[in-house]
C-alpha cells in the first residue's frame, strides 16, 4: 500500500511538473507575440538619439516627408539612429497592409529600405492598379531578392506580427495619423515640416545627449 502511494505522487508530481513547464511555455509564446515588432535601423545602431517614423506606404503625407526624410537619414547616418516603423491605415488606403507586408518581407533578406524606397517612389502608379502585387514583385526583383524566398515569407504570421507589433506601438503613444515621429520613444507633437527643421531637431537633441 505504501508503495502504491508513493508511485501515485510520484505520477502527480511529474503531472504537475509538465503542467507548468507547457504553461511557461504558452506564457513565453504569447509574451513573444506581444512584444514582436519590425526591425528597420538605419544609421548609427548605438546612438544616443533616435529618430522613429511610423508610415503608411500608400499615405500622401507620408509619400511627400519621404525624399525629406531620406535626405536626413543620409546626412546624420553617421551620428543618429533612425529607424521605419509600419503604420498601414487600411481603413483609408486599400493597399497600405499590402504594401507593408512586402517591406516587412524584403527585411527578412536584409532589404527592408531599398523595398521602403521603390513602394515609395512608386506609390503614384501602384495605389492605381487593382491589384499592386505585380508591382511590388518587381521591385523585388529589381532590387536583388531571391524571389521564391520573397514569396514564403510574405504571408507568414512572422511579417503580420512585425506590423501588429508596430500597430500596437503606435497605438500606445496616442499616433493618430501618419506620418507620425517619436524622438528617444516621445511621440512629436508637431512634425518638421523641411529638411531644416529636422536639422534642428536632430542637432538639438544631439546637443543634449552629450549632457547626459
């Protein structure tokens, strides 16, 4: 009888053991997922300043900020990290998750901003056609992806957690509308509207980085 007895809690115990080790793990996936987010830096990795856009490809104000925004991004490469978050309002752009998926898939192979430029440069021509996939698999080629892996990773649960990620974040810090800044994490009340003025912005904040 006793030995009946201790089999039985020897069973119970590696019951309950097995019960919180899968628990962990259920708990460690879903963390996972809510903290998934997209990876584009572009610039200095380890700076102290980092300037966030959160953007809807297919959004015109995005679309007029994007040749200002590439200018700065290439004149303080070497002192500021930037970096491109995914903000698609499919409400308004039919496209914009679309569009967003295929930039997020070009990260996957390392490409994320030259994929970020073509939908841009692009967007006049792709938001009029019915259907823009043709489009955007031609700038992945154009831009050197390997294609049949292009085309795996773009309906992946991966890229949509990398959006969902960038949604949910944009969401926290009251983003209502695109293109919508942070500076250091701090959403920016009233965007630059020039070059200069990112300037400012920029070399203000550098300024005070050096303080700290």
């Amino acid at each position: 009888m006793e030995k009946r007895f201790w089999i039985i809690l020897a069973v119970v115990v590696a019951a309950m053991i097995g019960f919180f080790i899968v628990t962990g793990e259920k708990k460690n996936s879903a963390d996972d997922a809510n903290t998934s987010r997209s990876n584009n830096v572009y610039g200095k990795a380890d700076s102290k300043v980092t300037l966030t856009e959160f953007v809807d490809f297919q959004c015109e104000a995005c679309y007029a900020f994007y040749p200002v925004v590439k200018e700065v991004k290439e004149l303080y490469k070497d002192k500021v990290r930037f970096e491109i978050r995914n903000f698609p309002i499919s409400s308004s752009h039919q496209f914009s998750m679309q569009a967003a998926r295929n930039a997020e898939a070009a990260a996957k192979q390392g490409k994320f901003f030259e994929m970020h430029d073509k939908i841009f440069e692009g967007q006049k021509m792709w938001e009029q056609t019915q259907n823009p996939q043709q489009m955007f698999d031609q700038y992945a080629e154009e831009i050197g992806l390997n294609m049949d892996q292009f085309r795996k990773d773009l309906p992946t649960q991966a890229v949509n957690d990398a959006i969902n990620g960038d949604l949910k974040a944009v969401k926290e810090i009251g983003g209502t509308g695109t293109p919508t800044f942070t500076l250091n994490g701090k959403k920016l009340e009233q965007n630059p509207q020039t070059k200069e003025g990112f300037i400012k912005l920029l070399d203000d904040a550098l300024k005070e980085s050096e303080k700290q």
